[in-house]
C-alpha cells in the first residue's frame, strides 16, 4: 500500500504541471544541481514500484512458505535500508552546500520574474498558482517583482498576493502586509516539520528491520521445518 501511495505521488509530481518542480523546471540558468533533484518524479515511481514488488515478494513468500522469495525480500530490504543510511550521511555532511545552492537559484529565480513575469503565460500561471497555493510572494519577497513586465504594465504595482489579494498592491501596502517569500515559507515549512519527518524517518527504518527480523526468521523456521 506505501508503494501504490509513492508511486501514485511520483506520478503526480510528473503531470500535474503546476507544481513547485515545473515552476523549477521553467527558470533558465538553474544549477545543474537542481536538475537532478527536478526528477524526484521518476524517483518516486521507482520507489514506488520497487517497493510494490518487495510487499509482493514479502506476502507472496509468507502465504506459500517460499524461502527463496524471503530471501529474496531481505536482500532487497537490506539494500533499500543501506541506501536510506547512506543517503541520510550524504545530506548531513553535504548540507552546508544546499544554502549556496539556494542562493543560486534565487538569483536566477529573481531575474526569471523581472523577465518573464507578466509577458510569459507560462511562467506567470506557474507563479501566480505557487504563491496562491502557498500564501506567499515572490522568491524573497514582493522586490522580485520591481521592474518586471507585470510591474510596468500595473503602474509600479505588485501582484495581488503581495498584498494579501488586495488591490491595488503598491509599494506602501505590499510593505505593511509582509507577506512571506516562496522560499522562506518553504523553509519554514520545512523548518517547522523537521520532528515530524525525522519521526516518519526512524518509523520507517524501523518498520524495515522489523521486516528483515521477521522475514529471516521464517525462512529459518521454514528450513527447519523441511528438514
């Protein structure tokens, strides 16, 4: 069922074209780093599937008392929870490098509003969808879009949502509703989370031993048996 859960969500990242990962996807000049993480839709779908497979393997080698197939679940599981440690290292020591990556992608995020906002339909629909979604403005803030095409066209206005939907947005009101940037509400989101995700983390990881317990059991059990 987690499986069917990740692999429905992966999917869901790839079509639904007003995520946060097309806005991404549209900005030009985007780290090379980034790019990687923008296909977190095929990596779900491959999680998602493996993890269809292992259940099956898992339940399928239980019902028919078949030790190839757990074995088979505890190899795979084993490989999946060296994975999730390894990759858990790799962002604890390479976490210093996310806020110079971060601010790359500000810089190209920002001059993408000034030159597209406003003239691009596609980027202002992906936008103007993030920050509804969100409640916030901009990357940083409402300056990112000073001397856009959308602020030359509105008389020295900014979007509505600047200004908590209240029009007309000008400087003095969009200062004094503060409405938070896209990035910092991400990261506060983030921030906010951080218990919870850890929480869900160890969850897993431990659901995973439990697997790899019982499963090597069985099989134990099951050769015992045939002898």
């Amino acid at each position: 069922l987690a499986g069917i859960a990740i692999l429905g969500v992966g999917i869901w990242v790839k079509v639904d074209s007003s995520s946060i990962f097309s806005l991404l996807g549209k900005i030009e000049n985007v780290p090379p780093e980034l790019r990687q993480v923008l296909n977190v839709g095929y990596l779900l779908i491959a999680i998602g599937g493996l993890l269809v497979i292992i259940g099956f393997l898992g339940c399928c080698g239980a019902i028919r008392e078949s030790r190839c197939m757990l074995l088979l679940f505890f190899m795979i599981v084993l490989l999946v929870f060296i994975a999730e440690v390894a990759g858990a290292v790799v962002i604890l020591v390479f976490r210093p490098l996310a806020d110079e990556l971060f601010a790359k992608v500000g810089t190209e995020a920002v001059a993408n509003i000034k030159k597209d906002f406003g003239e691009n339909a596609d980027i202002t629909g992906l936008w103007n969808t993030t920050m509804d979604t969100l409640k916030c403005c901009g990357y940083y803030n409402f300056t990112d879009f000073t001397d856009s095409p959308y602020y030359e066209m509105q008389g020295s206005n900014y979007p509505p949502q600047c200004c908590m939907n209240s029009s007309p947005c000008d400087q003095t009101v969009a200062d004094s509703t503060k409405v938070d940037g896209c990035f910092p509400k991400i990261k506060q989101l983030i921030d906010d989370n951080t218990v919870v995700i850890v929480a869900v983390a160890l969850g897993i990881a431990a659901l995973e031993i439990c697997a790899m317990i019982v499963s090597i059991i069985l099989y134990c059990r099951i050769k015992s048996t045939g002898a």
